[in-house]
C-alpha cells in the first residue's frame, strides 16, 4: 500500500467518525423525548464527548502519518548511500578535526579506505546518534 493510498485511507476513516458523529446528532434530535432544555443539555453533552473522541481520532492519524512519512524519509536517506559522500582534502587534516569537534571519536572510528564510505558513516552514526544525511552533510562541509 503506498504512501497516498493510506493518506487516503486516513481521510476516509475521519470523514467516517464525522458523519457516524452527524448521524447521532440527528438521530437524538429526531427522537428526543425530553422538552427542549434538556434535549440541549444532552446535545452539548454529546458534542463534547464526540468532539474528544474526534480529536483522539486525528490525534492518532496525525502520530500515524509522522511515523510513516519517518519510515519514508529514512528509506529514501538509505537508498542515497554514501554516493553523495565528496571529501574534500587530505584524510588525515579530515579526521583531525573531526576529533577536535568530537572528542568521543576515536581512530578506530574513523578508518576510512575508499569504497569504504557506507561503513565509515554507519560507525559515525552509531557514534554520534545523527541520521544518514546529516553525517554525509557534515563530512562534506569538512576542508582540510
């Protein structure tokens, strides 16, 4: 299923509960027995308790479309790979510096041979806790 599908799916379910909510609201008024204050009383009881119900509902799809647009956006900095990695200088000035900025950065941390990218920036991901992007981004800022 993809990303627009469920989005979709998302819009149904809400417009779903509002017209489920709807429904209730005309079905009370078209059977109320009570005189009007207290069907209004009832009313504005109604509203409330579906209101926090409706707001839970898109409290839920809103923390649902966050983790999938996540999922998606951490699939998509996979599949860039370290092929956008351009260091720019000499390893050894490059790796100094990070040391300087990164003191928990060790030497074992930082051997890089070339084609080496993918596992240089998944020991600086583990190391430093940043995404994919975020470490090429920063060692391609790096000069020597």
């Amino acid at each position: 299923m993809s990303y627009q599908e469920e989005d979709n799916n998302a819009g149904k379910i809400l417009l779903a509960a509002l017209a489920g909510a709807g429904a209730g609201i005309i079905a009370g008024i078209l059977l109320a027995p009570d005189k009007g204050s207290n069907t209004l009383e009832n009313w504005k009881g109604a509203a409330t308790k579906y209101s926090g119900q409706l707001g839970e509902q898109a409290t839920k799809i809103s923390s649902d479309l966050e983790a999938k647009f996540k999922e998606y956006s951490d699939k998509l900095e996979d599949m860039t790979g370290a092929g956008g990695l351009r260091l720019q200088g000499n390893w050894d000035e490059l790796k100094g510096k990070l040391k300087q900025q990164y003191a928990q950065l060790t030497d074992e941390d930082l051997v890089f041979a070339e084609g080496k990218g993918d596992e240089l920036i998944g020991k600086l991901q583990d190391k430093l806790g940043k995404g994919k992007a975020e470490i090429i981004k920063m060692l391609n800022d790096l000069k020597a």
